[in-house]
C-alpha cells in the first residue's frame, strides 16, 4: 500500500530544501521512520547535515528516526522538524 503525504519544511530544513511544503505519493505504508528519513534525503540530499539532529512529526506526534514503523494515510502531514536554536 502507498500514501499521498504532505511533508511540511522548518527552519533550516526549509533552508536546504529550498520549500515550506510538498506533497509525496507513492510513499510506501507502513514504513519505518528510518526509511522515511532516507525517501526525504532522496527527495533532497542536502537534508543529510542534519542527519543526527533532526526529529519527524506524524500527525503532530514526534517520531525518532530509526526501526520505528508508522502507518501513514492519504493527506497526513509529515513535518521536518530540525534544532531550534535562540534562547
């Protein structure tokens, strides 16, 4: 099975990638948050400089990055949530 998913870009993700927003189809479902990660790097490589720091939120709840499964559905929002940095 496959999704259409909205990927939302913040902060220095919206920087690399050049934009806030995109939609994906075809995203295989489930997927692993790993995997996830690794189709957005495909999609835009520059992503890779915050490999360790950045954080995807599924429908507004925080995923790691690594062999956590998620169920993905047509319209769901995907958010690249990188540091935030200030004080």
């Amino acid at each position: 099975m496959t999704a259409r998913v909205c990927v939302l870009y913040f902060a220095q993700s919206v920087e690399l990638t050049g934009v806030r927003e995109e939609e994906l189809s075809d995203v295989p479902t489930p997927i692993s948050s790993q995997d996830l990660w690794s189709l957005l790097l495909r999609q835009h490589p520059r992503l890779s400089v915050l490999q360790h720091q950045v954080v995807l939120a599924v429908r507004q709840q925080y995923v790691a990055i690594g062999d956590q499964l998620v169920n993905l559905g047509d319209g769901d929002e995907i958010a690249v949530v990188p540091p935030l940095s200030g004080g």
